[in-house]
C-alpha cells in the first residue's frame, strides 16, 4: 500500500524503559541496531498497527506499555535505488512513518524476540535515549534524529529536571549533568547485548 508519492504507510516505535533507556534490536544476520518499525496494513490506524509490530518484533502486549506520545506529522525518508526490489522501481520511494514513543510498564522478561515465526531481531540492549545514530542504516539518520528530537520533550522526567536533547546545547546539558550526582560509573551504564 502506497500513497501517491510512493511512499508507504509506517510505524515506528521508541520503547523506554524506567531509566528513560531505549530499546535497541539488532537486526537479525546483520550487524545494524535499529528501533522496532513495520509497515500499516490496509485497515488499520497507526496505532492498531503499532501494537501489532510491537508484539510481532518484541513480543509484548498492550498491557506492557503505556503510550506517552506520537509524532504530529508523518515523517519520510527515501530508500536508495540499491535497496529496491526491480519490481517496485519507478513507483516505490520510500517509508512514511508515525513514530511512538512508548513506557514500558512490564518487565525486561516481557521482551520476546520470538514472539512469531519470522523474528526482526537477535539480539537487544537498552540504550542511553540518544542512541548513536551512525549504527543506523544512513538512509534513515534523519528520520531518526526527527524523531527523537521531536519526542525528546515528552521524556519522563528523571532526577526531578527535564531530559534534553540536541537543540538545547551541550554547554548547558553538560553544566547541568555536573550539578547532579552520577549514579552509576559509566562502566556500568554500558549496556550489553542480550540474547533472545
């Protein structure tokens, strides 16, 4: 299903966990970290379709999550020529996508790589909310970026102050980091990959 412009309907999902952590899967047989993501079928709403890929890829439940918002607009990038089946060149462009940003309510066990037949992932790690893009597939850099730029502002609040990002400057983010007390050595705020 596509829209005019050759772009087809999507969903895209960033899952937070307690510490405002993203979850992060590594693409099955490859070595790319992306967020959960899936086509809208005929039919459904952005968010029917949300919580259909967020079961298919990760294997939770509604009753796992909490929505905390959604992008207000929809948000595009192009796939390379390269990356196009021969079939689909001339009128398929890319992804349009509606991005979620998701609390997890449930637990870590919740998380199920093989929720169903066809698995997405192989691996997953919690990651720190501005996850370091050049992991991710270039043509989607973007996309990603606007959409946690834009979502970033709805970020729980940790330590009683406002999570930021990017745009607020990191002269001010690093001052204000110096005011509140670490709590874990960076050590221990590496995130491992966990096996499913």
């Amino acid at each position: 299903m596509l829209d005019r412009d050759g772009f087809r309907p999507n969903v895209g999902i960033i899952l937070l966990n307690q510490k405002n952590q993203v979850f992060w899967g590594k693409r099955i047989r490859t070595h790319s970290w992306q967020f959960p993501q899936g086509g809208i079928d005929r039919g459904e709403t952005p968010e029917q379709a949300m919580y259909r890929e967020l079961h298919e890829e990760v294997g939770l439940q509604p009753e796992h999550v909490a929505i905390v918002a959604r992008t207000r607009d929809w948000l595009r990038y192009e796939v390379p020529q390269r990356y196009i089946r021969r079939d689909a060149r001339g009128h398929y462009k890319g992804q349009k996508q509606i991005w979620f940003l998701l609390q997890l309510t449930g637990f870590d066990w919740n998380l199920n790589l093989r929720a169903t037949d066809h698995p997405e992932f192989d691996a997953w790690r919690w990651n720190d909310y501005w996850v370091p893009l050049d992991a991710v597939v270039d043509f989607k850099r973007g996309v990603y970026q606007d959409a946690l730029t834009e979502l970033s502002r709805y970020l729980p609040r940790q330590d009683g102050r406002a999570r930021g990002g990017p745009g607020r400057g990191a002269a001010v983010r690093q001052a204000e980091d110096a005011l509140v007390p670490q709590r874990d050595s960076p050590a221990a705020q590496e995130p491992k990959a966990q096996e499913s």
